[in-house]
C-alpha cells in the first residue's frame, strides 16, 4: 500500500486481521453471554452489546490513532504518564469520585462514562519503564543504579492498586516490570532475588486474612468450597463440560442463566467453551498466538532499544492477561478478576488493548520501514531496490 506523496505506507496486516477478527468474535459472545442479564436487569437484550459495540468504535480510532502517533515521541511522555498515572490512582480513594462494585473501589465515573485506572496504568508502566531501562544500558547489570530505581514506580503502582484492591491487576504490572528488566540486560540473580522477595509478600499478604487465603486458594478444592469461593469456578467447570469438542450451539448456554456470574467479563471463556467447544477455544486461543508471536518478531526486529523494550512488554502484558484468565476459568489459577483481552467486556480494557497493539503496530510500522531503507541502501548511499529479497528477522533483545 502506499501513501498519496508515493511513499510505501507499512502496515501489519497479520496484526490488524488478527484482533479485528477476535475482537467482532468477542462482541458476537458478550450479547451471546450477556443477553438474558441485559433482560432482566435493564429490559433490554442487547445492552452489553450496545455498549461494547460503543467501545469497539472507539477503540477502533484510538488504534488508527496510535498507530500512526510516533511511538518514540512517548520518551518525552514518559514521566508525565507516570504523574498521570498516580494521579489518577489517588483519585480513585477519594469519597464521592471512586466508584465502588463488588466491594472494590477500582472505577471513576466521567459523565455518566466508567473508567477504570489501573487499565490504562498498564501501558503507561511498560512506557516508563521501556524509556528508564533502555537508557540504562551502560550499568543495568549494577542493581541499585541500573534495576532498582524504576521499580520503585511500579512498588507506587502496586501499592495504590492494592489499595482498591486489585490484586490481580497489581501482580501483573509487577511481573511485566520483571520481564521488561530481565530483556534490557538485568542479572537472572537480580530477577530471582526481587521475585522471591515478590513472592514472600504476597504470601503474608494473604495469609494476613483468612478469606484472602482462601480466595487465593479456593481454586484448589473448589467443590468443597462450593457455596463460597468456590462458586463461581464449579460452575465454570459445568460450561466447559457441557460444551464438549464442539459446544451445545452459540446462543445455547445453560450456565449463562444465572448461574455463572461475570459470564460475560471474567468468564466469558467459560460461555464460548459451553457454547462453541473446544473448536471456539482453540480458535481464540490461535488468534490470540498469532499476535503474541508478530509482537515477539516485531520486538525482535526493532533496533531501537525503547521500540525492542516496549513491543516485548506489551507482549508480556498481553500474555499474563491471557494466562490469568484462562487459568481461573479452567482452576489452574486463583480467580483475580483480569478480563480475557478483546473478549471481555468492558471498555477500560478494551480501549487500553487497542492503544497497545496500536503502538506495536507503529512499531511494526517503523522497523519495517527501516529494515526496507537498509536493504536498498547501497555502499556509494545511493538506492536500489532489491526485488524478491526477503529480510531475515534481526534478534534484537536489548540483553
């Protein structure tokens, strides 16, 4: 494709088919999952679907808009973003602007609109720390000049969120900044070492209240746990038996009638398993490794160390959300609350999914691009095109 001056316009096709497909397969399953509530509670059948649709367009735009918004202009953001976003977790504890559901205090209303802050804290955490490490690169094997520093960012991020709480959200932005640090250079020791101390916390942390213990660990023996926190996951075990290899028919769900509750958020796997089988799964599950293996090409090419950093940690992003999700719904996991990216709904993580794969797709944009101007690049600088020659991808870990 190309522009109308006549130059070349890169765009990531695999990429761009990917998530349009999985994101109208998600809107098709949040009315499929969410109809009957839509029903009962606001006489009307389609309005999750109305209102995901809304989000879809806008997020729609927000990925056009990204994609062509230079992602290397995000190192003069970086610390704004940062300011923006603790400003933004602070607001949340304020009475009268936080808004509470399930006795978790983790939206702001915004004219009748409902965000929530720490999806948008995700991608503003792996900018900072894709800008701070790919500018430590002299010393990052120095652990309290070149590691620790921008961690304590993410220790703020991770005390405000807890504090609404959301530990789920918390836990993945911490094991994203673990992996951002390990591909800019960091020591394994350095990793193991803060992971542990990771680790530790977050057992005394839970151990500090029995019902905390026992959501954590519900899912292990969930049908002795059935009428409690254990609930939600036999229930979820009852859609994916029920579905089999190829599902009881989309429209069809049993467990949707109020007995799955968050059917058509956190579980909303669980729908399509019951509904279109292990066919539907293993369809999500393709297009959803499509993009996180274009993600890992696309940070393996890019030469940048800010572009390379930041492509992977969206990546890692997207993939933790992935893993946490389907491990809850399936009992591999303990239930956090993290939606399915592109299929969940919700507007927050729909728009902040998009804004990140709309950088990526930048990136892609620019390291192609660059990839192009080397190939036809000649030794007297003048330029010749190089017709049939495929590049190579180019390992560029920062490590």
């Amino acid at each position: 494709m190309e522009e109308k001056n006549g130059k070349k316009l890169y765009i990531d096709w695999y990429l761009i088919v990917s998530l349009l497909l999985l994101a109208l397969f998600g809107l098709v399953m949040v009315y499929s999952a969410s109809f009957v509530q839509g029903y009962q509670h606001h006489d009307n059948i389609t309005y999750f679907f109305d209102r995901q649709l809304q989000w879809l367009v806008i997020s729609a735009f927000l990925f056009t808009l990204f994609m062509f918004f230079p992602y290397r202009h995000f190192r003069k953001l970086a610390k704004w973003i940062v300011l923006g976003s603790i400003f933004l977790l602070l607001l949340i504890l304020v009475p009268g602007v936080g808004h509470e559901v399930n006795g978790a205090t983790r939206w702001i209303n915004l004219g009748g609109l409902r965000i929530q802050p720490s999806e948008f804290v995700k991608v503003g955490s792996i900018i900072y720390l894709a800008y701070v490490y790919s500018r430590k690169q002299a010393y990052i094997n120095k652990f309290f000049t070149g590691v620790m520093p921008p961690l304590i960012v993410v220790l703020v991020f991770f005390v405000l969120i807890m504090l609404q709480p959301d530990l789920g959200t918390a836990t993945s932005i911490v094991l994203v900044a673990g992996l951002i640090a390990f591909c800019s250079g960091a020591r394994l020791l350095h990793i193991i070492s803060l992971g542990s101390l990771a680790g530790w916390a977050l057992y005394h942390y839970a151990q500090s209240a029995p019902y905390r213990l026992n959501r954590l660990l519900g899912h292990r023996n969930p049908f002795e746990l059935e009428q409690t926190e254990g609930f939600q996951l036999v229930q979820s075990y009852i859609a994916i038996a029920h579905g089999g290899v190829s599902g009881a028919g989309l429209g069809q769900s049993v467990q949707k009638l109020f007995y799955l509750p968050e059917a058509h958020t956190d579980f909303i796997l669980a729908i399509i398993s019951e509904e279109l089988g292990l066919i539907g799964i293993t369809f999500v599950f393709l297009l959803m490794l499509v993009i996180i293996g274009r993600g890992v090409v696309i940070g393996a090419r890019c030469k940048d160390a800010f572009g390379s950093l930041l492509a992977f940690g969206i990546v890692f992003q997207l993939g933790i959300q992935m893993v946490f999700n389907a491990g809850a719904v399936n009992g591999f996991l303990p239930i956090t609350g993290i939606p399915f990216p592109f299929l969940s709904y919700g507007g927050s993580s729909l728009m902040v999914t998009f804004i990140s794969m709309g950088i990526l797709a930048n990136i892609s944009r620019r390291t192609e691009k660059e990839r192009q101007e080397r190939l036809y690049e000649n030794g007297d600088g003048t330029t010749e095109k190089k017709r049939g020659y495929v590049g190579k991808p180019s390992a560029s870990f920062v490590r």
